[in-house]
C-alpha cells in the first residue's frame, strides 16, 4: 500500500468526481498499524456511515488504527461520506480509494486486518452480495451484518467470534467493541480469517482469489481465446470437434477412418488436415478429462447415489454419457435431472442394484430439482413483496392449495434416514431395507435456495394430497373422513391445517 497508493493519487482522472478521493491521499500509509477495510458502493443502507460513527467511538478511545475504504457512487453521497468521515475526526487514518480492477480486489482484501460488509435495511429482499464469499476466499478476518450474514446459503456454518463478527450495524457501539477487539488481538483476529476459509472460503473456489497473478491470467486467457478463434473460426469444425470430444463412438471411428468420420460435416481440405494430425493420445485424454469433470459434478449433487458400488456406478454412468453426450447449449439443471432420470430407471431393474438405489437418486434429483426450480413468488412481479403475517383460520368455503415451493413425494424406502449413513460410508441397519410407504414434502423457503425435508404420517400425508386437488376445507373434512373410515374428526383436521398453515405448507388459493 506505500506505493500503491502514492500511484492512485498520480494517477486519478482531473475531473472534479475524483476531488474527493484526493483529499484522503495525501499522507503516508503505515502497514504496521491494523488496517479496517470496506469496499463497494457507499451509502445509508450499505452501512458506510455506520461504520464510520463506530470507527469515530474508536478515535475517541485512542485505539491505533487505519481506514482504508474502496468505495464509489453518486457525488452527493461522496461528499456525505467524506463529510462524516471528517466530522468524526477521522480524515489523518482515512484513506479513500476508487473502484479496482477486479483482479487487484484481493490484494486490497489482504492489505486489511479485517473488512467490513455491513449492508442493512435492504430495500430488495433478494439481493444477496457476493463480497462475503470473497473476503472468505482471501482468509482475512471479517465483521458481517446479520442481515447479510442469515442471506449466505452457508450462514449455518457462521459462528460469531470463530470464523467470522457478527453485528447489528444500527448499535455502534457494539460494532465499535468488536472493532476494538480485532484491531488490539490482531494474530487472533487472522487466526478467524484462516477459520474462515477453512471452514467456507475453501470450497468457494470460482473467486480463485488466493492467486495473485490475475492480471497475467486474464492476458493468457484472453491470447488463447483469439488464438482458438483463429484456429477454429469455421462453424462445422467446431461442430465436429464438439461432437468428437464427447461422443465415444465417433471417436472410435475416427481412430479406425477419420475421413468417414467427416462425413455430414462440411470441411475444407484445410481442415480435414489439421484434424487428421490430432494427436490421439491427447485427443483421449482430453475427452476423458471432460467426462471426468462432469462425473465430479454429478458426484457432488448425487453424494449417497456414489456410494452404490464402484462397478455399478461405471457401467451406468458409461452407458448414460454414451446415450447423453454433452452439448454446449445443455442447461444444468436439464443435464443433472436427466441424469437422476436415467439412473432411477436403471438401477429400478437392475439386479446387482441395492433394493433402495432407485429411491435414493430419486431423492437426490428431487431435492436439487425442487431447490432450483423457479415458482411463481421468483417472478419480478413478486420477488420483492414483504413476507405477509400469519393469516386468520380458514374459513369453511375457502379452497386450500398446496403453497409454491411445496411438493409432496412418497418413497418405497426411507431415504432421509438412508442418505446420511450413506454418505458417511457407515454400515445401513436391517429396518432400513424394509420397503413401505414413506411419505415426505420438500419446501423451499422463500427468496431463498435452503430446502427443507419434512417427513409425514399417513395423516398428514392424506390431508396434503387432498389439498392438492384445490378443494374447500368443508370437502376436505368430508373427503379425509371418507378415506379414514372416521366421523367427527373435523376439530383435528381444522387444527392439523392450522399447523400446515403455520408451517407455510398449506395456504387459500385466490
């Protein structure tokens, strides 16, 4: 940061936007002193000033400490900014810096002690930024909002004062404490950041934000895409290399006749060529690399499905990337459901399968299935609509749907139960082989991608499936006494809807 941000100042744009970055640049940077950082846009509700009346309860303690904040937006909220930045006496320990390029982010994250994401008050319920993941990624210590914290798919795997702060950024005073302890434990404030990593930056990869030649990278990249644009800038050869990477069967011709193998494709001379001289060793291996990644893909989607037998899984897995090979224009969730497909149906009639496999995939399809699968409340109509309160008991005549993001399934096996012994390679109890009736519903929460698995009674399981046919609580009474053989169960059955109403599983259909 001593060069770096001598270089920023030299280098601004003259225009009057930068005044006010300048205005924080001109002192020197001291490394050895804990660095606060924040980055992205300012304002209100991104928590910009809160954490600056924190940072100035800070000052007033006499706490060392420097300010580093990467940030941008209208001129009026700079100049807000840097206003408050100066009311809380905090202009000798601020630095001000415009937006980075992105692959010079982590060296920003690095250059902090910790880094501060303190969005609150959101206006857009689904919103849910990326900067955590990134802060996670480069193993620096950092202080999270609640609010943004419960929005990460990870937010289980938080824990306050382990691998991540947790703050309300509205009580300063308490985030002006947490900042007092990172900055005055600081080998245990990167202790956190190490955990944090651990724990999710590890498997959050697609930042790559531990390399540091980001810029380097982006220039390979970018020489090699115009390089294969050169080579490749014929759509029918593209077409046949496509085809010749993931489908065995013409690359065993090509092996035998590469000039049969052309034909239906309309290739030079030229081409024909440059094709004959691939080198096929490394024609295998690449193929194979690509069937590979999308085994190690569908391994982490179908974790208990891979552990059915070694043997097993090959020969179905051949036969299924043989008959389904891959296309660019392929959606995921396509690729992955018709993947689940194919082995619940193999492994039905199977007879070197588990009796529970089919049943297994089929959960495991089900479950991402449901998880990514749009409902009518992910449209923009309704997306960012407040979460409603509890509605009054249903009326007699009121038609009971099922609610979006609700499914009811029934298994032959009891795969929740099944699953986790599965996946941790522990030996299956004798009462879990035993076929039956196992009824479940998956419900996706809200503007969110948690799925939740509830099982069922044969009661319960009952009252869902009739609220599936869209029928009025009256018919619903009449139609479950009817199965069960029962009368006067009309109290239990309004209460058992008031809990499915309660648990967001049941609602009135307008």
């Amino acid at each position: 940061m001593q060069t770096f941000l001598p270089w920023v100042q030299d280098n601004l744009p003259t225009n009057s936007y930068y005044d006010v970055f300048r205005r924080f640049l001109e002192k020197p940077f001291n490394p050895h002193i804990p660095t606060i950082g924040i980055y992205g846009k300012a304002g209100t509700v991104k928590g910009t000033f809160d954490l600056v009346q924190a940072l100035g309860l800070l000052k007033k303690q006499r706490v060392p400490f420097q300010f580093l904040a990467l940030n941008q937006g209208s001129e009026a909220t700079l100049a807000a900014f840097a206003s408050s930045i100066e009311e809380h006496d905090l202009s000798d320990v601020t630095w001000l810096l415009p937006f980075l390029p992105h692959w010079s982010v982590p060296q920003f994250i690095r250059s902090c002690l910790v880094v501060c994401f303190l969005e609150r008050d959101f206006p857009i319920p689904i919103h849910t930024p990326l900067i955590p993941q990134e802060v996670f990624a480069c193993g620096t210590c950092q202080i999270l909002s609640h609010e943004i914290a419960q929005k990460q798919t990870y937010h289980a795997r938080l824990e306050h004062g382990r691998n991540v702060y947790l703050v309300g950024p509205h009580d300063h005073q308490d985030l002006a404490t947490i900042l007092n302890t990172v900055v005055s434990h600081p080998e245990a404030s990167r202790h956190i950041g190490r955990q944090g990593y651990d724990d999710i930056g590890r498997d959050r990869g697609q930042f790559a934000a531990e390399v540091d030649a980001w810029g380097n990278l982006f220039t390979r990249i970018h020489s090699e895409v115009q390089q294969r644009r050169n080579l490749m800038s014929i759509a029918e050869m593209q077409s046949y290399l496509a085809q010749l990477y993931t489908d065995d069967s013409l690359r065993r011709l090509f092996s035998l006749d590469p000039d049969v193998s052309f034909e239906g494709y309309l290739l030079s001379e030229e081409e024909k060529q440059s094709l004959r001289a691939i080198d096929r060793k490394l024609l295998e291996y690449f193929a194979t690399s690509l069937k590979m990644k999308q085994l190690e893909r569908l391994r982490s989607i179908y974790p208990a499905t891979f552990t059915l037998p070694q043997s097993l899984l090959e020969r179905l897995f051949d036969r299924f990337y043989h008959h389904f090979p891959v296309h660019s224009h392929d959606e995921t969730l396509m690729r992955i459901d018709q993947f689940g497909v194919f082995f619940e149906q193999s492994l039905a009639i199977d007879e070197l399968a588990p009796c529970y496999a089919s049943d297994i995939v089929r959960y495991e399809r089900l479950r991402y299935y449901y998880t990514y699968q749009p409902t009518l409340e992910d449209a923009f109509s309704a997306i960012n609509a407040p979460l409603t309160v509890e509605g009054p008991p249903f009326k007699r005549d009121a038609s009971l749907v099922l609610l979006p993001g609700v499914y009811r399934e029934t298994f032959s096996y009891p795969v929740v139960d099944l699953v986790a012994p599965l996946v941790q390679q522990q030996p299956l109890d004798d009462h879990l082989m035993q076929p039956g009736h196992y009824h479940l519903v998956f419900q996706r929460e809200r503007h969110s991608l948690t799925m939740n698995v509830f099982t069922l009674n044969e009661e319960t399981a009952l009252l869902l499936d009739i609220c599936q046919q869209k029928k009025s609580v009256e018919d619903v009474i009449r139609e479950a006494e009817q199965q069960l053989g029962e009368t006067d169960l009309a109290d239990d059955i309004l209460a058992m809807l008031a809990l499915l109403q309660e648990k967001h599983l049941v609602g009135v259909h307008e």
